[in-house]
C-alpha cells in the first residue's frame, strides 16, 4: 500500500492522527522536498524533527527521484506499507496525480490522507473561497522570459467580481545554466518569489497590457507562511503591500474582487 | 483565547496535532452542529467518540446557539481558553467570519488551525484546483423557489474550459412551517441532497433555459462522504452518476470543464 499523506502547512504538528498512525504503520517513509519542504520551517537537518516524532528515518525525495525513480518507490510499496510524505494536502496546489497514475498501473493500492492546503488556508482572511475565480501562477520573469498569461485570467475573474489567487514561484533544486553548459549538474540556492516581487511583475505586465484589469490601487491580501506559528497576513492595496516585510517563504498574495459586507468587516482586521 | 479548530472531514482522526493539543489546553469545548455533524460520522450520541479522545465533555453549538449566544461563548473565551471545533476547515465550505469579527470586536484572540476542507479534498480525483471557476451552491427547490443562479455560473466556468464544484443543499434543524405557523419551534428533520437530485435539477434548469450550458452526457464526478474510510468517488456523465448509489452524505459534485491528458488519466481510475 502506498499511503500520500499531506502534512499540512505548518510544521510537523500539522499532520493528522489518521496521518500519524499510518506513518507508524509503514515500513519505509519518502518525504518530498521539491516544492515546499524549506517552507516547512525544516531544513535539512530540520528532518530529525520530523523523524524523532515519527520514530524511523525519512528519505528525501527530490523532484529527479520523483519523476525518475518513482517505480521504485512503487515496486516497494506492493511488498509493504510505505508513505510518501507531502507538505499541505497531496492534490492541493501541487498535484501527485502522476504518481497515483503510475501507482494504479503497477496495481499498488493507495490511499490518501488528506490536510490543509494553501488552496482553502488562504480562507483565513476573510474572503469566501467560493467567490474565487481562477487560481494563477506567477513566474519569476527572466531577462528573456516575461509570460504574462495570468493577466487575462485576473481581468476575467475581477470583470466577475472574483478574487484571484496568486501562487507565487517557487524555484527548488533548478540546474544552473552553467552547470547545464559543462554538463554536470549543479544547483541554483533555492528561491521563493515574494509579495513584493509579485506586485511588482503584475504592475510591470498592466502598464504594458494597458487594459485596466487592476492598478496600484487594487486591494489585495498577502500572506506569509500560511499555517506557522508567525504566518502574516496584510491587506492592502497593492501599493501598499510592495512596500510591507512579510519576512521568510511562503508567499501567495489574493487580488481581491467584490466584497460582500461580512468581507470587509474582516479585512479590515488585517489592514496595513 | 479562542481557538477555531478544523475537524477535517472523516472522522475524530482528522484532527491535526497541533488541533488536539489546542483542546487538551481549552476549558470548554463547543462544536459546530449544524453543518455537517451528522455526516462527520457521529451521531447525537456519538459525540462521546471525540469526548473520549479529548478526555472531556463537548458542548454542541447548533445554528441559534451561534447566531444568538456567540458572545456568551466569547466571554468566557476572555477569561479562559475555549475551543469551537468546526468539521472541515474552518473558512472551507462554511466560513466563520461572523464568529470571528464578533470576537475581535469582543477584544478576544482568536486563533485557527487549519484541516482539509471539501473544497480542496475534491482534488483527489485528478482534476486541478487551479483549473476550477467559481464554485456554486445548489439549493433544495420546492414548489414555489427554484433559484437557479447556479446556472450562468456553471455556463461561465465551462465557457472558460474551467471545473465547476457544486456544494449541494443541507437542510439541519430548519424549523417547519407547521410549527412556525403555530408560533411553536419544531425542527424538520436533517436532509442532505444527493448526487442523483442535484443532477435532476440541473437537467431541469438546463431544459428550461436551454442555453446549452450542459447536458445528460457532461462528464462530472460524484463524492461522498470525502475523507471517510467509506467515500465514493465515481466519474461519468450526468447520466450516469444519476443511477450511481453514492450511499449516506454528504455528496457533492464537480461538473468536469476542458480536462488536460494528466487529468483524463486520474478521471479513467474513477469512471462508472
């Protein structure tokens, strides 16, 4: 059995009791590293935490095991119970439909554990998750590279009085260009695109697009480390959040659409 | 303090660490009611489960409790620590601004921890969250209030190629017109809509307006009771989903946009 288990947004006591009991239950634990796990207040020594209440060791499975060693993993999980560990919830922003896809072909059974997401944490400020349109991502902006293709979904959802959420890139265990170019692999420091980095690429992208989907001006709410002891949440025009510290990774910023009364009573809590 | 706690959605396992250290810590322990209790797995009687886990009693809060008494409940989450346990997330599918506000107005801490909600659990399938558009509530038509606002929505998403999540209709502790009419509060009994009579209404709609928004072959996937040991997911047209027996509540139902090959993949391990 091959058991996804989502580990929630905070740290190591965001796990569930069903989550729990079937990490004590397997017999060989994979946790993923490539999407969020320096988010997770652990770094790399930051895992014994995670060991010592779980008991047995953990393997850190970085995107290359993901996509190249998975079968493995697999081939393990039809002889004994094992867990593959996610940070958030299994089919939050980041999806394991592919390894549930190769789990189904090889005949492993799997089972999800389910747990918060950024997708439904970003509720805390107040805004109704069923007045969201469609979720974006931002990418860092390259000198060569500028994709703005989020400028038309937020145009869309804010002409229908939606909030758009802004998943922010994340950029873990990329090769550098170099290391590319003398073929052996080496590996940019991490990186995490923050509010301010967000706003400005979404300014940049309306002053070249001109069609007035939103403005310095625009409400919006940032949030950082969704879920932590010392997780910030600020709303605030955009304006005014380039200009806040929301300190350490994980960002996602919410372009807010119409409020209804009760929104805004709890906006304001949270205003700059 | 008050601590708002997500349940999450199967059972008193759902719980996170972090949740159940907070309740080990509160004096007295409200939960939500009149939501979705009666799906969470518990009966009236069954509330002894979570008081067992949590080693002391559990005060049921329906509807009129807090709408009306809310601020006795954040009085003595002045002078104490008190937890209101909610099923699922707590700004999932139901959100508890109003509790919120009241209690910042109130001058009382609050602080949420966060569970897996509905609306990001339906991610278990295959499709996308980020691929979704606005979420819609379908309501229980009678004789006289068919409401179907739902419907441009629906016509939207699709028109984008986006997903659409349908939370279907729970009638808890609605007082009867009888009993209104004799100026005496006597409840009807709890109904929760299921699959198959949301999909009626939708067809229903859909021949009145006839603006071919969907239709009996519309691909959809079904879930019910998401996060239990027991839940259903099954993928199929409306059609098909319409004979399906998805068994005890809640359900609810996603009406599938433009699916990418990943997702086709995800859907085929559910079809009917």
């Amino acid at each position: 059995m091959l058991y996804i288990i989502g580990l929630g947004l905070g740290d190591e006591k965001d796990i569930t009791l069903r989550g729990l009991e079937a990490v004590k239950k397997c017999q060989k634990l994979y946790i993923e590293s490539y999407t969020s796990l320096l988010s997770f207040g652990i770094s790399k020594d930051g895992i014994s935490t995670l060991e010592k209440l779980y008991g047995k060791p953990l393997t850190v499975a970085d995107r290359e095991m993901v996509e190249e060693k998975a079968d493995d993993m697999l081939l393990e999980a039809r002889e004994f119970d094992v867990a593959f560990l996610v940070v958030g919830d299994p089919f939050g922003a980041t999806t394991h439909s592919d390894l549930v896809v190769r789990a189904k072909k090889l005949e492993v059974e799997v089972k999800v554990i389910y747990n918060a997401s950024v997708m439904n944490a970003v509720g805390v400020c107040g805004l109704q998750l069923y007045r969201y349109g469609e979720t974006v991502s931002l990418p860092f902006f390259t000198e060569t590279w500028r994709p703005d293709s989020f400028y038309e979904k937020i145009q869309r959802n804010r002409g229908l009085g939606l909030h758009t959420l802004c998943l922010l890139d994340i950029r873990v265990k990329e090769p550098s260009l170099e290391s590319l170019c003398r073929g052996k692999k080496q590996y940019e420091p991490p990186s995490f695109m923050t509010i301010g980095v967000a706003i400005d690429q979404l300014l940049e992208v309306e002053q070249l697009r001109g069609e007035l989907a939103y403005n310095e001006d625009t409400l919006c709410v940032g949030f950082a480390r969704l879920g932590s002891e010392n997780q910030k949440v600020v709303a605030g025009s955009m304006k005014q959040l380039r200009t806040v510290d929301f300190g350490q990774p994980l960002h996602c910023l919410t372009i807010v659409g119409k409020t209804h009364p009760v929104e805004e009573e709890m906006l304001d809590f949270y205003r700059s």
